[in-house]
C-alpha cells in the first residue's frame, strides 16, 4: 500500500488524483491533504479518506490538525508519495523536503520545474516522476532509450486557435475558457490559448530531460490524442497516444513503473491524427518566454508574471491583447542568476507579480 499526499486536493489534480485512489483502494491510501482556501472540501474529502492531517494556508484549523504549511504536514507523517498539484510555487519547500527524504515528488505543477527545476533535479534521485500529460508521455517513451534527437510536445492551440486572429486583442474570458479538448482550471486554460503554458513546458521538458530548445519540438495537434513523441536519430519516432484525461498522466507517475488498469472504451478506429506548426503570430507570449529558457531567473519571474497577469484578465481588469504588453514590460530587466534555493525561487517569482501589479497602476 502506498501512502500518498495530495498537495492542492482540492483542485482539478488533487480531484482527479483522489478519484484514481478512490478506484484503487488496495494500492493507495491518502494520508495527508492540502489546500489554500476551500477548507470545507477539506474537510470533506479528510473524512471519506480517513485522513488524520490537513493542511490550509488561507484557513488552518489547528484543533482539527489542519496546519497552515505544508512543511509541516509532511513532517508530521509517514508517507511514500507526494503529488505536487497545488499552483504557483506555494508547495516548494514540501517538495524540495520530500525529495530529501528520498520521497517520490508527482510534479502536477508546472511552476515548480520552471521556477527551480534545476534545484529540483539535483534533488530528485529519479524520484521525480513528471505528471504533465505531454512530460509523462515524453519520459513513457524515453525509459532508458538511446539514440534520442529530439523530443516534441503537442499542443492543442487553445480555445482561440481558430479565433479571427483580428479580433484576438479583445477576446473575452468566455472565448478563453472554452478549451476545445481539456477540462482543467481557468488559468491554464488561459495559458494554453496564449500558449504560455506551452513555454512553460519547453522550460519543464529541458530541465527534465536535459534537451536543448533546438530539440525540442512544438507541434500543434487538434485532436489531443497524441500527447508526446520522441525521435531517434534514424528519424523514426516513438508516441504516446492516450485518450485526453489528466488521470493517465496522475496515475502513472503514482504506480510508476507498474501500471494503474482503467475501465475504458476508448478506442482509435475513426480518429483522425493531423499535426502542423503553431501558427507563432497568434503566440507572441510564447516565443517571448522560450527565448529566454536557459535564464533561471528570467523563467522563476515569469511564472510569477504570467499568474499575476493572467489573474487580471480573469478579474476583468484587462484585455486579452494586454497579457502580452505586460508580460513583456514586466519582464524587460531581468538579471541572469541561478536558482539554488526555494527562498531565492519565492522572492523572484513575488517580484514578478509585484512588477505587473506596479506596471497596472502606471496605466
Ligand atoms: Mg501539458
């Protein structure tokens, strides 16, 4: 039985996670969760899971073990496994823990590797099992191979890939929102129709894989069936194909290298495949941030940048077409250091969002 800790259970990861624990009980038990705000969910999903520890940033609730840190969670418990879900980097130090304990880290979140997946992989002992649907495929095919040129995410193109590319300056938050084949939470939503989510994943992909950006390729791929491929250097190529559900990705990393069984009838007669190259007009944001993937401090503050912006578009606060003028701005002096500890990875990712907020104010 492997006993796992769900960072951020209360989100569309942490969910999904619970719902593959739910399904297999004689694999997995939960023995700690955490939130930031949603305490009554908590609660809730503490009691149907036997869960004696808690944590919640926004709300703790001391008498009911529920801890306002995360740190402190982990260190109050046994466990094998930790699933990193939570955004933004609030989960660092628990995993930069969990990690030294020896302790397999599911990375859900993107921020982490971006803003201290250098720091993270020194750490990691192959502890750290990527959940990212197109970083899981990319290590399922990888697995020891050699011979390997390149890499390729795909990409779906968001919910604004066929949008008149004239009216995307002012594409509101519902034309955002309607992601065409991924259910997940609003702000990767937005980030997958900017394709920041896709900068952020060549960053996540060099600093799992060690590829440089010239190897690792961008395809936009409509149907999300195919979610990563690897090349060898004959030029043939190895994919993943999977139908389109986070619990697959979750769900591996946690039995990693044994397989969890799922009921489906997902099968491939009649689908289509089709891939082409992003049309990058439509992406400014995109070849912005992938410029500058080798910066570590440059990508730990453009995390921050893009959760704060992102934030203010949501609230109502600017326009689609803003997103990029800001990020842009925000991002115009960064220097050049490395990330070697979670307080530098805190500090830098903060700047980031105090430097739109200040850039707001200005306007
Ligand atoms: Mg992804």
């Amino acid at each position: 039985m492997k006993r796992v800790v769900v960072l951020g259970s209360t989100g569309s990861i942490g969910k999904q996670t619970l719902n593959i624990i739910r399904n297999n009980p004689t694999i997995f038990s939960v023995v700690g969760l955490s939130c930031r705000k949603n305490i009554d969910l908590l609660k809730r999903q503490m009691n149907e899971f036997g869960v004696r520890f808690g944590c919640c940033s926004l709300f703790p609730d001391e008498q009911n073990r529920i801890f306002n840190n995360e740190l402190l969670l982990l260190k109050s418990i046994d466990f094998d496994i930790v699933v990193a879900g939570a955004g933004g980097i609030d989960s660092l130090e628990a995993v930069i823990y969990a990690l030294e304990q020896n302790k397999r880290v599911c990375v859900a979140n993107k921020e982490l590797l971006v803003c201290a997946g250098s720091l993270l992989m020194k750490l990691s002992n192959g502890n750290l099992i990527p959940v990212d649907s197109e970083h899981s495929a990319v290590f399922q095919c990888l697995e020891n191979r050699m011979d390997v040129e390149s890499i390729t995410l795909t990409c779906s193109g968001g919910a604004l890939r066929n949008f008149d590319i004239n009216k995307l300056w002012s594409a509101t938050k519902s034309d955002v929102l309607k992601h065409p084949t991924w259910k997940m939470g609003d702000k990767i939503t937005v980030d997958c129709a900017t394709m920041a989510n896709k900068a952020f994943e060549v960053i996540e992909a060099n600093r799992l894989f060690g590829f440089q950006r010239k190897d690792i390729n961008v395809l936009l791929h409509k149907e999300s069936l195919v979610h990563g491929l690897i090349t060898f250097c004959d030029k043939s190529s190895l994919a993943l194909i999977s139908q389109p559900t986070m619990e697959l990705p979750i769900a591996y990393a946690l039995s990693y290298p044994d397989r969890v069984c799922f009921d489906s009838d997902f099968s491939l007669v009649g689908k289509t495949l089709t891939f082409e190259n992003p049309d990058y007009s439509r992406y400014p944001i995109f070849e912005f941030i992938t410029e500058n993937y080798q910066n570590e401090e440059f990508c730990c503050m453009s995390a921050g940048v893009d959760e704060a912006s992102v934030n203010l578009f949501l609230d109502g606060v600017i326009r689609y077409g803003e997103l990029h003028t800001i990020i842009e701005k925000s991002l115009s002096k960064v220097s050049n250091s490395a990330i070697t500890d979670a307080k530098t990875a805190r500090e830098i990712y903060n700047e980031g969002i105090q430097r739109v907020l200040q850039i707001r104010k200005k306007v």
